[in-house]
C-alpha cells in the first residue's frame, strides 16, 4: 500500500512540475511576442515621424534619428546629419551614357 501512494505522489509531483514549465514557456513567449509587437509599433510610429520631418527640412541639410533596441533593453539613439542639398541627396549615382549591357554566361 505505501508503494502505491508513494508511486502516486511521485506522479503528481512530475505532472505538477511539468505543468509549471510549460506555463513558463508560455509566458515566455507571450511576453517576447508582446515586445516584438510594442517595438515595431514604435518603429512604424518613428518611421513615419522620420518621414515627416526629412520632407519638412531646408535645402541647407537634414537631420535623421535612429534608435535601435537590443535584448538586453537597452536603446542607443543616434543622430544624423546629411549636409546635402535634398535635390542633390536624391540624385542618381550613374548619367544615363555611363555604363553598358553585359549578357550574363555562366562558366563552366
């Protein structure tokens, strides 16, 4: 009789213990998916924020802020300046006579 109420109590205590980790597990994944979701609102909040204020700034150069939030929590915000003209920042690298069609031939 007592290896039998020995053997239930060992049952009950694993099932108990394994019901406690996969609580944990959920959490866990609840509270880093909840995180994702606040960081990428933020994120499209400050894109657009960031948007707004380029088309907003003088010819003389434009200021952009970039933060960036690492697992550990902590969140690093850099600022920066481009001295550039807007029409002259938004160019094209290339003239249209520079360059050329090159067909592709895969060596073998």
């Amino acid at each position: 009789m007592t290896f039998i109420g020995l053997f239930l109590k060992s049952i009950f205590i694993m099932v108990l213990m394994v019901a406690i980790f996969l609580i944990g597990i959920v959490s866990f994944i609840y509270l880093r998916v909840k995180r994702m979701t606040k960081q990428f609102r933020n994120g499209s909040a400050k894109a657009n924020r960031t948007n707004h204020r380029q088309q907003q700034s003088s010819a003389a150069g434009s200021t952009k802020r970039r933060s960036a939030e690492y697992d550990d929590g902590v969140v690093v915000e850099e600022e920066l300046y481009d001295e550039r003209s807007p029409r002259q920042a938004n160019r094209k690298i290339f003239a249209k006579d520079e360059g050329e069609y090159v067909d592709f031939e895969e060596e073998k």
